[in-house]
C-alpha cells in the first residue's frame, strides 16, 4: 500500500486507498492527534470489497428448498 501524506501551513492531507471506512475515519483521527495541525483534509478512498460471482446457467438442481408453513397444535 502505498501512502501520501502532504503537509502545508499546518494542515495535514491525506490520499491513499484503506480497506474500510473505518480505517479512513482512523487514519484522520490519528492526524488530529499531532499538535499544530488545525485542519485534516481526508482525501482517502475506501477500495471497493465487491466481488463478482459467476452462476452457471442451466437446471436447476433436482431437490430445491421449498417454502415451509407450520401449523400450531
């Protein structure tokens, strides 16, 4: 992973991608944490987790769950 930090009249920007919005929301509060830096400007991007899934297509399998209704005794 590779991270750019760039710092200029105290404020502090950050850019680079994070797996989670938490990680992004970490990555500022740690920023916060250095004394002089009046302002964060959080310019990370969380990478997208989407996957694609491939479903054959064909029959469908010869015993699919059905629905079941219970009656009360």
């Amino acid at each position: 992973m590779s991270s750019d930090v760039a710092v200029a009249s105290g404020e502090v920007t950050l850019a680079w991608e994070v797996t989670s919005r938490q990680a992004k929301h970490r990555a500022e509060d740690c920023a916060e944490l250095f004394s002089g830096v009046p302002h964060v400007q959080n310019n990370l991007r969380v990478r997208s987790t989407t996957k694609t899934v491939t479903v054959p297509l064909g029959n469908p399998p010869d015993k699919v769950a059905q629905p079941h209704s219970f009656e009360r005794p």
